[in-house]
C-alpha cells in the first residue's frame, strides 16, 4: 500500500519555466490537498479539490494551477516558476465524511527556482 | 477563521526527560485536533488526533496530547524522551467539514 505519492523529488528550475508536479493515492479518499512548507511558516494549503471534478483556492494559490485529473490524481502546475516559489511542496489526501478522519501525506517535492 | 499557535520554535529536553510541545487553537464550532511529525527530508506522520470523549489522547510511539477545552490547548507529551524523538512537530486544527491548517511548526531536540 503505497499511501500518497508524489514526483518528482527533486526539482531545479530556472525562472520562468514550467513543470508540473504529481501526485496519486492509492486509498480511495475523495479529497486531496497541494501544500507549501516554508521556514517559520508551518504548511499553508495552496489548493484544494474536495471531490473529483472540483477544486478550489486555498491560502497561497497565486503562480498556480491544479488538475484533478481522476479520484487517484491531482497535479499542481507552475506555469512560469519565481525564486519566491522554491519551497518543499506536499500532497495530502483525506477520505472526507467524517470530520475526524486522518488526513495523509506524500513525502514531498523538493523545488528551488534560480 | 480558524488558527493554531505553536508558540516555542524549539523545545530542548535531556535524554530521559519528560518533554511537553505547547499548542493552542482557535476555532469556531467543536475542534478536531491533530499532531503530526515530520523527520528530516521526509512527509509529515500522523501521530494522534482528538475528536471527541476522553481529554487524554494517546498516539504513536509513546506520544499523548491533552485536550483541555477551557484553555484552548492541545499540549503534546511524552513521559521520557529519546534522542530519536529529535524531529519537527505540527499541531494542526479543523471543525466540521473545513480543511486542516497547521500551526508553524516546534522543533524538538533532545540531547544524549
């Protein structure tokens, strides 16, 4: 049992390139988060898709996009990278319908934009 | 909005030692509490989670936390410490059917 799964690891950019990172649980849970962790600022949520065919915005979304492409996947792109989006980037996904359900981490993507 | 404050960036305790990492919340309806553990270069773990019933929630490897309603606080224990307890801890919060936000982060360090 896999959990959540997230590529690539690792990532250098440059400015203003794109990529796309993605994510897949294997659990059958029907909600899935893109989080970003910064020094000092804990993990802000930069979206969300609470089932699949939605999404929505989270904290930090600005510079982003999601796809959820299935009830298993759910990408986030960056369409023109900024050294203000090197971060570590997290998928988490949660079977939503019960308020105390666990929510469950990727093991992160590291993303440095030069 | 709801909120959570972790207010020690770094929690330092002997080897032996009983350790506390300090958590508040702010929330409006019932809160659902959660803490997760995060080792260098890797996701963060769950650990435990108070929803309802007793105050004292007992979790992964040792770890309790207590939930104390009157004081808004959801304090992370353990009665003795080990060296490989050395990692970063998120105290994290949710009511209903909101998404989950994290307080920044303790780091705790625990010497030989």
């Amino acid at each position: 049992n896999a959990g959540v799964t997230q590529t690539p690891k690792f990532q250098v950019l440059k400015t203003g390139q794109s990529m796309t990172l993605q994510c897949a649980q294997d659990m059958n849970h029907n909600s899935m988060y893109w989080y970003r962790q910064d020094p000092g600022m804990g993990l802000r949520l930069i979206y969300y898709s609470a089932s699949e065919g939605t999404t929505d915005k989270g904290e930090v979304p600005n510079g982003y996009n999601v796809s959820r492409l299935n009830k298993r996947e759910f990408s986030l792109r960056l369409e023109s990278a900024a050294p203000s989006q090197t971060s570590v980037y997290f998928c988490a996904s949660i079977l939503q319908g019960d308020s105390g359900n666990t929510i469950y981490f990727g093991e992160g993507s590291w993303l440095t934009v030069v | 909005a709801q909120s959570v404050a972790q207010p020690e960036d770094q929690v330092n305790v002997a080897e032996g030692n009983p350790l506390t990492v300090k958590c508040t919340y702010s929330v409006s309806g019932n809160p659902y509490l959660f803490w997760y553990v995060q080792y260098p270069n890797r996701g963060l773990q769950f650990l435990l989670k108070y929803i309802t019933g007793d105050n004292l929630v007992k979790g992964s490897y040792g770890f309790e936390a207590e939930f104390n309603k009157s004081q808004t606080s959801f304090h992370l224990k353990k009665p003795s410490a080990l060296v490989s307890d050395s990692a970063l801890y998120f105290c994290a919060v949710r009511s209903g059917y909101s998404t989950l936000t994290f307080g920044k982060g303790t780091m705790l360090l625990v010497s030989p």
